[in-house]
C-alpha cells in the first residue's frame, strides 16, 4: 500500500509517495529528496544531529514518521541561508567557531534557531546551555556553540527592533 504525503520543505511544496509508513522525515529528507545537510547520529533521538524545524519548533527527525507530518511546514540547514547571504546564527557559528569536526552543526544551528524563535534564548548562557542540551558535539565545541547562540539571538532581536521602529 502506497501512501501520499504533502510537504512544504524549505519553502517548496513536495507531494512524495511513500510505500512503507515507517519511514521517518530523516530518510525522507535524505533518501528521497536529497536533502543531506540533516545528519544521522544515533538514530534514536539522543544526539541532535538530525535537528530541523517542523512548523517552527525542533524536532528530531529520526523520530518522527513523514506520514504522519503531512501538510507540515519543514525547514532543514539547506533552507536557512538566502541566496548567498547566511543566516545570523549560520554566521555566528564561523565567528565564534562553534563547530570542529562539523556533523553536529547542522543541528546545533536548526536547534539554535528553534531556540530563538521560541523565544527561549535570552542572554544567559545557562539558559542557552540547557536550551541545547538535546544538541551533543562529541569535539566539545561548546563555549563557542553557546557564544554563537547568545550572538545571534541579540543580532536578530536588534534586527526586530529596527523593523518595528
């Protein structure tokens, strides 16, 4: 039996056919849309690495069925920069060197997102700390990961004021 599911993944609308319903928005993003920026960890919810935003709040995506996400608003790493320009938290990442080995980062930056757009970031870095503590980086990148969290939470927050004024 063939199930259909749509998606709206990175701003673009795609019907997929899915012949097992146990296939997980992880392989779905990887497999078939070619979407390889969202990485396979542990596969078992445990490391973050698999992080994306499902309509705007984080989920791990070795955990959740793509059948039962359909008509969901998805935004993965491949989503997040426009055009060239990168996306605050992409750019503080590289400021503050908050990657080594690189196979967290993609999750680490959706995870960081979600974070600021739930509003729960602020500007201690505790808060931040346990915001991402779903978020493991085996290279220990840390200090630079939390730095980079704090930064770009008060690079979008200063952007929202000039909006609004």
């Amino acid at each position: 039996m063939s199930f259909s599911i749509t998606l709206t993944v990175n701003g673009e609308m795609r019907t997929v056919a899915l012949e097992d319903p146990r296939v997980t928005l992880l392989d779905l993003l990887r497999e078939r849309l070619e979407l390889t920026g969202t990485k396979k960890g542990c596969d078992r919810g445990q490391c973050g690495a698999c992080t994306i935003l499902v309509d705007g709040r984080r989920v791990n995506s070795c955990l959740a069925l793509a059948v039962s996400h359909d008509g969901a608003d998805i935004l993965t790493i491949e989503g997040l920069a426009t055009g060239e320009a990168l996306h605050p938290v992409q750019a503080a990442f590289i400021a503050h060197d908050g990657f080594q080995c690189g196979f967290c980062t993609p999750g680490q930056i959706m995870s960081a997102v979600g974070l600021i757009r739930e509003g729960q970031a602020g500007d201690d870095p505790e808060r931040v700390r346990e915001g991402m503590s779903g978020n493991l980086c085996r290279c220990g990148a840390y200090a630079g990961i939390t730095q980079a969290v704090l930064e770009a939470q008060t690079r979008l927050a200063e952007a929202d004021r000039k909006l609004v004024a």
